[in-house]
C-alpha cells in the first residue's frame, strides 16, 4: 500500500511538474513586460522591499543565513541580519532593473561630465580602453555582485566585441522572455551545455573577449578555498586558457545610493602554471576565486549568498 500511495505520489508531481512551470513562466514573462511600463527607480525600490519580506520566509534565507555565519564567524547576530537583507534588497532590485535593461547603461564616452547611472574609474577605463583596441582576445570573469547582468551592456555599449556564456532558465518560456531581453544590447551570448567550451574556444580565436560568471558551486569541478573551506569551481575558464593564452581580468558593478553603479576592472590576473610550464587549472581557479572573494568582503551585502556554494 505504501508503495502504491508513493508512486501515486510520484505520478501526480510529475503530472503538475509541467503546469506549474508554465504558471511560472507565464507570471515572468507578464511581471517583465508590466515592469517596463513603470519609472525602473521606483520599482527597483519597491522590488528591494518585497523581496526583503518574501526572502525571509524561505529557504534560501536560512542557506544565506548559515553561509554568511560560516564565512564571518566574527560578525554578530545583528549584522549577519543586516547583510541578509541587503542581499534580498539587492535581488529584488537586480530583477527590477532587469525588465529596463535596454537604457540602464547611459554612460556617454563623447560627454563623460553628462550625469550618468555609471561611473567608473580612469583605471578602469585604461584598462577597458586597451583590451578594447588592442586586436587581441581576452577572458573577463565576473560574479553575482551587485547588478551583474550590467557589465555586458557597457561592453557592448563601449565597442567591446564579446561573447557571453550564459545559463538558461529552466522553464522554456521564461527563457524566451528573457534571452529576447538580453540580446538587445548583451553582444553573442553562449548558452551552457556541450557546445559552450567549444564556441568560446573558437570566440577567443576570432580575438574577441569571452565573458563569464566564475562563482558558483559545480560538483564535478576543481576544488578551491573560498573563505577559508574547501568548495568546487568551474574550470572552464582555465581550460580555455589552455587552448588560447590571453590576459585574464575580472568585472565588477557596485550598487551605489540614488540607483547609481560604480563599475570597475581588475588588474590582469595571472594564471598558475605547473612546473612544466603549462596553465595549471586548479591554481587559476583559486587565483580567480581569491579576487572573487575580496569583492564579496568589500560588498557582502551585494552577493548572492543564497545558493549552496559549499557542499
């Protein structure tokens, strides 16, 4: 009997599986086009605020909860609570400014003193500058601080010829919605799967720049220390690096007050190699991890420490 109500049980969630993924998709793709016919600050504000009081009722409050108490043991109970919120603020925010995506980048290269969103530094635009005009390939990495869906509008914006790996939703429709978004202004975007390695490999070749995010946990990756434990990363930027050596840096947009962003470049980070020369993956990995995390020390409250990133 207990057998027959468990695959009952089994039968019906597979039955709801896909209705319930189509109530999903249909209420993103209809929260995306109602959130573009309203002022993107207002929103973003209002967003922030709803996800402060949702998140706390979920799961993933207490997974960001546990990590951010692993990863600042000296932190108190009042601030870990502190920089949960700001992570949901900044989630809610990040969704918000999504649906507005098309015109969030507004920097003027021809009128830098012109009030803008986006500020960056004379570094950084050094940096970008070069890699731009340069006519060589390069890896840009970057992870879920801050708004990281904006780095690939500057780029496009700003003559950076890139292309960009990116995971798609699980629910088709969904993704639909939001790959139309972001192929407005995001350059040639990459799905993950088989293929990827393959089409960012042949990216680099071209000399454009292959852009990616570096930061979340992948069971069959290499292992690396991220605040001290031991975790798994993605080495497919370091394998790349294998087939075609190229300068590697890292991307950031910083939130700041009155719906502003900072963004800002690294200095090229450079790969470890193994005694025989050859990039070795398992260093490189941590040494972009290692950059990865004085951000997210800088910005707690600006990463998304709602995933398992240890496991």
């Amino acid at each position: 009997m207990n057998r027959l109500l468990l695959r009952t049980k089994a039968r019906l969630r597979d039955a709801a599986k896909p209705v319930a993924e189509a109530a999903v998709g249909a209420l993103t793709v209809a929260l995306l086009r109602t959130t573009r016919y309203f002022d993107p600050d207002k929103t973003a504000n209002f967003f922030g605020r709803c996800t402060r009081f949702i998140g706390q009722r979920l799961r993933e409050d207490r997974i960001g909860r546990e990590n951010l108490k692993a990863a600042f043991p000296e932190k108190s109970p009042e601030e870990i609570e502190t920089i949960l919120a700001g992570v949901w603020d900044n989630l809610g925010r990040i969704g918000a400014e999504f649906a507005h995506l098309d015109h969030i980048w507004d920097y003027d290269l021809a009128q830098p003193d012109k009030p803008s969103r986006i500020e960056f530094t004379p570094r950084t635009k050094q940096i970008f500058d070069a890699l731009r005009d340069d006519g060589k390939p390069a890896i840009i990495f970057a992870s879920h601080l801050g708004n990281w869906e904006i780095p690939a509008l500057g780029a496009v914006a700003h003559g950076l010829d890139c292309a960009i790996l990116f995971r798609r939703p699980n629910i088709e429709s969904a993704d639909r919605a939001i790959e139309r978004i972001r192929a407005v202004k995001m350059g040639t975007l990459v799905p993950a799967g088989r293929e990827a390695p393959l089409k960012l490999a042949e990216a680099l070749q071209r000399g454009q720049h292959v852009a990616m995010l570096v930061d979340q946990y992948m069971g069959n990756g290499v292992e690396v220390t991220f605040f001290g434990r031991k975790t798994k990363a993605n080495p497919t930027l370091a394998r790349l690096l294998r087939q075609v050596e190229c300068p590697v840096h890292g991307v950031r947009i910083i939130r700041l007050p009155n719906h502003r962003f900072r963004a800002e470049l690294s200095e090229e980070v450079k790969p470890a190699r193994d005694a025989s020369g050859q990039i070795d993956i398992q260093g490189t990995m941590q040494a972009v991890t290692s950059v990865i995390e004085g951000w997210v020390r800088e910005y707690p409250d600006q990463w998304l420490w709602l995933h398992r990133r240890w496991r």
